[in-house]
C-alpha cells in the first residue's frame, strides 16, 4: 500500500508539522508513504496511480485544469481521498469537480478560538466509541452537500445552527473522508480527534481496522 501526502499552501496551519503527526502511523499501518510538496503531482499519472490513499494539507490553494482532472479521476478509479481543517475545505473554491467529490467547502468561523462540543452520530467506524467530547479550536461554519454521510457535528451558540465535522461520502470507486477539526498540530493530538483522524485515513484506504487505540499513531 502507498499513501501520497501532498502539503503546502498556507503556513498558518502548519502542512508539514499536521501530516508528519500520521506518517509513522501510516507506516505502521503498512503504507510506504510518498510526500510531495507541489500540486504538479496530481498531473504525475505514475505516482498518482501508485498511490491507494491520498492525504491532502493544502489551504488556499487552486487547482490546474490537468491537475483537476489528475485527482479526480484517480479518486473516481478507486484511490482514497482524505484531509481536515482548511487542508481540504479552503481549497479549490473554482474547481467544481474538486468541490463536488469533496462535498464542502469552508464559508467561516467566528473570530478567535471557541470552546464547543463535537457531537457523534452514529455508529460509523471512524465514530464507534468516540464519546461526546469538548474541543478549544475554531468552528467551521461550512456549505455542504445534503447527501453527505455525516459521523459528527458541532452546534452554533449564536443560531443553533448545527454544523457537520466528520463526513465520508464515495466518489465512483473511491472513498472520502473530511474533518473540520485540525487548525494545527495541537489540535490533531486531542486524543478524540487523533483515533478520528487516523481512522478516517484508513477507512479512506479502504482498510479501517475495528480496533485502533484511542491515540492511532501517537509519537509518545
């Protein structure tokens, strides 16, 4: 198995410090694991095809038409898909195929970080025995897909607005996996949203085990 890691884009949310969390788990997990540093690679047909999953860290980027098309065509052939925070949902706002097969795309948050709760749904195994659980960090108010399949959201203090967090949806043969939570490093190593995170990259894979520590990959 081979995972690509494409990072970069905005500094603020740290691409190299977020997807090093999750490299030797994915080593662990059996993945040679492949890094990139360029958008380019998504027009390289050869590592593209090589790669089962995809992990993507890249905020305010825009996508090439061939670069597009690269991606989305080899998740539509059976590649994983997977990313959090801004790395996958502030990116390619002019990129309708990008936009579609993610199924978000971030809008805002209020100023600051806020104390909030992530609420599971469900029985998913990316959420199975993933309690109810608070998180200190921003709150992504988001414009989504209604066919999305949601395993956690978060509610609004000021509308009552209820917002996904955790999503999957399948894009031809492939799988896709979101999270809003994962502004940075500190973030990514609350213990809930690290077993989230690396399960979704597996489920992404199409090889989630039912028995994942409740700190998948953890540097300790």
């Amino acid at each position: 198995m081979r995972a690509l890691i494409v990072r970069g884009g905005w500094e603020g949310h740290e691409p190299v410090a977020c997807t090093d969390l999750f490299i030797e788990f994915l080593a662990g997990q059996g993945f040679t694991v492949d890094v990139a540093d360029t958008l380019e690679v998504y027009t390289d047909r050869r590592r593209l095809a090589s790669a089962e999953l995809i992990v993507q860290c890249w905020t305010r980027g825009r996508l090439t038409a061939e670069q597009e098309d690269g991606l989305v065509e080899r998740v539509r052939s059976g590649a994983g898909f997977a990313g959090w925070h801004g790395g996958i949902i502030a990116f390619g706002y002019e990129n309708a195929r990008y936009q579609h097969m993610v199924g978000g795309r971030f809008v805002f948050h209020p100023d600051g970080f806020l104390d909030y709760a992530v609420d599971v749904v469900g029985d998913h195994p990316i959420i199975a025995g993933v309690p109810r659980y608070e998180v200190h960090t921003e709150q992504y108010y988001c414009h989504v897909d209604p066919t999305l399949d949601v395993h956690a959201t978060c509610t609004f203090a000021d509308s009552g607005a209820v917002m996904p967090v955790v999503w999957t949806r399948e894009h031809g043969a492939g799988r896709v996996f979101v999270s809003t939570l994962g502004h940075s490093p500190t973030d990514l190593l609350v213990p809930h949203t690290r077993t989230i995170t690396g399960r979704g990259l597996l489920w992404a894979a199409g090889m989630l085990s039912p028995d994942l520590p409740s700190r998948t990959g953890s540097p300790d």
